[in-house]
C-alpha cells in the first residue's frame, strides 16, 4: 500500500506542482516472500533479470514500528529424526517408541540458552527452537520413527555453515538434516545512503531479529535497510494489527527522504 500510494504520489501527472523525487527509483513488488528460500520472487529475478535490482541503497518495507531495523538474522531450519521399531501399542516391549527417544532432543532445546550477538553496533538477539514435530502412525501403534523440525535464528556474525554446526553440535548424536536456511546481513548503517535516511527518519536505529530480504541485497552488494509500518513484536500472533496511522507515518518518511 506504501509503495502504491508513493509511486502515485511521486509519479502520477499533476498539475499541482507536487514535489518530485530526487533519486532514481525502482519500486520492486514480487510473490512468495515468507515461505521457502527457493520460492521467493525476488530471489527469481536476482537469478535471471539482476540488472532490475541494481542501485545504490534498497529500502524492505518489513514491519519496523516506523524506525529503521539494520540487517537481519540469519535462518537455518533443521530436521533431527529419532528410529525406533513399530509394534502393537500392547505389546509395546516388542518394539522401540521413536517418540520417547526424541525426549533428549526436546531437553537440550528447552535448556538451551540463546545468545545476544553485538554487530557493528547493533545487538541480535538469537533463537533455537523446536517448530515442529511429527511422528506416529496409528493410535495403537508404537512409532518407528519421529522427526523435530527446529529452526535457528542466528546473528549476522555467522555463516550458514558456521550456524548449522552450531546445531549439528547442539544434537550430537542425533541424525540431522538442512532443510532450508538463508544467511542473515550485517546493518550496514554507516553507508551514506542509509545514514542519510536514518537521519530523516530520526529514530534510533535497531537490529532486525528475523530474517528479510535484506540479506539478499545484501549479497548482491546493495546495501539494505528494513523501514515499514507495523510492530514486528505483534508478527504471527493472534492480535497482529497494522494501525493506518503508521502506514500514513510510514509514507510521509518515505516521500519526504525521496524529495529531499
């Protein structure tokens, strides 16, 4: 909506005499942006058309709470598989509980104590967590086999390689598998272009704790920064809510920093 309403408001025909932007501008809107790496729209044209992604800063319109969020967290889903032996459920010492196994897994999650990570300048605030699990085949059936799905949110600091050996460390002596991840960017704040919009939206600057698009920016050496309506400590809750207000706040940063 942001985006719509700048380019209207900056390039539409006007007799008004309305202020017209100061830099060259790509508004860039593309499909599948939180599911896996490999779906994502934007990561389709940086693959076959990167000369549309070209610039010299990027702005991802990620919920903020109107203040700019420097780089992003790194993600690495994993899966850890427990085996067991099926049996009838009463029988069960004939078989081997692939569930129950997966106690220790779910232990050394639960105890696990994740670290804030200081990146130029900004603290990332890391998460290890178990997202899912699935295992059983019937009610009265002990279950051969149980997979934990966890995902880890890493600082900036870290490779992919470097945080799946994190995990891999973390679950010794379980099998475990990658089955997604994305390598997270530094803030990148001391880029011209990014100081020059930090001081036009005149907010202290904080780290963003979930993985964005910026890393893909990132990657192909524009720097990046995440400013957007909407309070990233609501996202995926039950009370998640955007006030218009904010995307009005969020346009009126936006088209002011442009036109400057």
């Amino acid at each position: 909506a942001v985006q719509l309403a700048l380019a209207a408001a900056l390039f539409a025909p006007t007799d008004d005499g309305a202020a017209r932007p100061t830099r060259d501008v790509t508004f860039v809107f593309y499909d599948h942006e939180e599911v896996d790496a490999a779906k994502s729209g934007l990561g389709r044209l940086a693959r076959t058309s990167p000369e549309l992604l070209a610039g010299d800063f990027a702005i991802l319109l990620e919920p903020t709470h109107g203040t700019v969020e420097g780089g992003c967290n790194g993600t690495l889903r994993v899966e850890a598989t427990t085996v067991g032996e099926a049996a009838h459920s009463a029988r069960a010492w004939m078989g081997r509980n692939a569930i129950h196994a997966a106690a220790p897994i779910l232990a050394r999650l639960a105890t696990y104590e994740p670290a804030t990570v200081e990146v130029d300048g900004l603290a990332y605030r890391e998460s290890l967590n178990a997202v899912k699990i699935q295992g059983g085949t019937a009610g009265n059936v002990i279950p051969d086999r149980c997979t934990v799905e966890i995902n880890y949110r890493f600082a900036p600091d870290k490779t992919l390689d470097e945080a799946e050996a994190h995990v891999r460390g973390l679950l010794r002596g379980f099998d475990v598998v990658r089955t997604d991840g994305a390598a997270g960017a530094r803030p990148g704040l001391n880029h011209p272009a990014a100081a020059a919009f930090v001081a036009v939206v005149g907010q202290e600057p904080k780290p963003k704790y979930g993985w964005t698009d910026v890393a893909r920016f990132s990657a192909l050496g524009v720097p990046a920064v995440n400013f957007g309506p909407g309070d990233p400590l609501l996202a995926h809750k039950d009370d998640e809510r955007v006030a218009a207000e904010d995307v009005r706040a969020c346009f009126r940063a936006l088209q002011a920093w442009l036109t400057a």
